[in-house]
C-alpha cells in the first residue's frame, strides 16, 4: 500500500474513532439527563402525596422549580481525608445546635476557580448515624437558590481518593418548605466564590 494511502487511511479510522465517541457521550448524557428529570418526578410525587412530606398545602403544590440537568455538574473531586478529625457544632435554622464529626475535603475547579468543601459525618444515634453530610452555599443563594444553603447526599467509598459531587441532585432543606423543621446551616467554609447554577430552586 502507497504511503498517501495508508496515511489517508489512518485520517479515515481516526475521524471515525471520534465521531464514534462522541455518539457514545452523547448517549450517556442523555441517559443521564433522563434519570435526573425521572427522580425530580418521583420526589414531587413525594411531596404532593406522603404523609411526612413537609409541604402542608398539598393541594396547591405545582411541583419543585429546579435548574435544567446540566453534566457539568456532576464534578468528580479529589477527596482529602482529614487524619485528626473533630467534633464540630453547626447552628440550625431555629437557632439550635447539631454535632457533627469533620470528615475529608473535596476540592474541584469550577469556572477557573478552585474550591474547597467540607464534609461532615453524622453523629447522632439513629439511621443516619455515620452517614455523610453536606451543606454549601453559592453566588445563586438567596438569589436563585434558598438562602439558608442547599444540601448534597454524597456517598462513602473507602480507600478512594476522589468523590462523586453531582450538583444537579442539589436539593433544598425541609426547613426552605416549613419553618417547623430545624436544619442544619452551612458552615463558612463552604460558602463557595462560584454560582452554582444546578440542582433546586427556591420553591415558592
């Protein structure tokens, strides 16, 4: 085979190559995206119908406002253990107090911005004694998103040195729907520099 073609055929396989790739990515986010909006449809079913849901006027809920599912969000950080962990105290909403036990930093760029969040273990006996928690507030807070701070569920994964943050699934404290309930401010460390445009709205 003359060289001219063989470098045509190697331009032929790469353009391919790419092209395929791209479908593949393309098909992932759109499958994530799906099961991002089938899980915002199973909470407002929540809301509208469970008995401990803390929406008191059901009958006129219309449903969460939340930003569109964007990929970019779900951010994979590096995840810093913290050796010598300590008790913190964070104030609630109600002017309360909840402990919790310091756990790892996740750091991630954003917008050309590194950040630095902290996440806490619960300590309190019940079913959510050591459980991970994280409470974060950003340039959307009291603007777009609830002021108090939104919440993310994040999971263990022992031995492992990054974390899975996927803002999309951001949600709001029962506390943003009724102001009977006590949660758990952020602390000031993880009021981040950055809007996160992802996850709930302010619900109204």
């Amino acid at each position: 085979m003359k060289p001219k073609n063989i470098i045509f055929l190697i331009l032929v396989i790469a353009v391919i190559a790419i092209v395929f790739y791209s479908f593949q990515g393309s098909q992932d986010d759109e499958a994530y995206v799906a099961q991002i909006v089938k899980e915002r449809k199973e909470k407002d079913h929540f809301m509208r119908t469970a008995k401990d849901s803390p929406i008191t006027d059901k009958e006129n809920f219309k449903g969460l406002k939340y930003f569109k599912p964007d990929p970019r969000y779900k951010i994979i950080a590096d995840l810093q253990p913290i050796t010598s962990r300590k008790a913190v105290v964070l104030t609630t909403s109600d002017g309360k107090e909840e402990r919790y036990l310091e756990y790892a930093y996740a750091t991630f760029n954003l917008d050309g911005r590194e950040n630095k969040l902290i996440i806490y273990e619960i300590m309190d006996m019940g079913p959510f004694r050591g459980k991970l928690f994280l409470a974060f507030g950003d340039k959307t807070s009291a603007v777009e998103t609830y002021g108090a701070g939104r919440y993310l569920d994040i999971m263990k994964v022992p031995g492992s040195s990054t974390i899975t943050l996927d803002f999309n699934k951001a949600y709001n404290p029962y506390c943003a729907y009724n102001e009977t309930f006590s949660c758990p401010l952020p602390p000031l460390e993880n009021l981040l520099e950055v809007a996160i445009n992802a996850g709930e709205k302010i619900y109204e």
